[in-house]
C-alpha cells in the first residue's frame, strides 16, 4: 500500500475537543510512518515579556500533550507560533510542508458561527493540502 501521508500537521487549542482529532492523527500516523507536527498559534500579543511567558506555558503544555499521547508511538515535532490562528497554521503548513492537516471543529451554527467565525473552515477553504475534521463527540 502507498503511503499517503508522511507529515501530519496536528492544531491544539488545549480544548478537550482536540483530542480526538490528535487521536486519529496518531492512528494515520502509525498507519502512514508519519510525523506529527503539533502546533499551537498564540494571538499577537504587545508586550514582549507577556509573549515570552505565553511561549512557553504553550510549549510546556504541548509537552504534556506529547507525553500522554504521543510519547513511543509516533515521531512528533512541537511548534508554537504567534499571530492570528488561521494564518499562523497555514504558515506551518507551507513552511513543513505538511501533507495533511487533522484539528477538531466545535460544529457551531447560527449565531454563534456568525459572530465567533470559524478558524476550521477558513482553514479548510485556504489550505494547500488535504484537511481533515472531526466534530466533538
């Protein structure tokens, strides 16, 4: 079988929803030989010390994530980067060039979709490669 997928991007927002979106990027990563790259996108933020502190609490958490379900199973890559989450992610994307993206939506409709927008679904309207959702169970 031809392996389809050799780098996974994988979007955390440390909601629990995420996790089975990790969860199932870790099932295709096992299948495919692949990488994990987990990304978390800090919003822009003015004082220099406050996005340093904000870097690494992000990277010490997505440590935790790593340890609890990724450590022994996958190879994984760590990335936290700052800006507006859509165009950070599509970044990540272009610059690993990532196969694939898998992240969760919070399936919002209505008014709330309207006025908070939805991150996944510009991703998936912008990016260069093949995204994968998964709505909370």
């Amino acid at each position: 079988m031809k392996t389809l997928f050799r780098r996974i991007l994988c979007p955390i927002d440390f909601d629990r929803i995420s996790i089975p979106a990790l969860e199932l990027a870790v099932s295709m990563a096992k299948r495919d030989k692949a990488r994990i790259y987990l990304l978390y996108v800090i919003p822009k933020v003015a004082r220099a010390r406050l996005k340093a502190d904000m870097e690494q609490a992000a990277m010490e958490s997505l440590r935790g994530v790593a340890r609890k379900w990724l450590q022994g199973t996958v190879p994984y890559q760590i990335i936290v980067l700052t800006g507006a989450p859509v165009s950070g992610l599509l970044r990540a994307e272009a610059e690993l060039a990532i196969d694939l993206v898998v992240m969760a939506t919070h399936g919002r409709t209505g008014k709330k979709h309207a006025l908070l927008g939805s991150i996944t679904e510009q991703v998936v309207r912008r990016s260069t490669c093949p995204v994968l959702t998964t709505r909370p169970r």
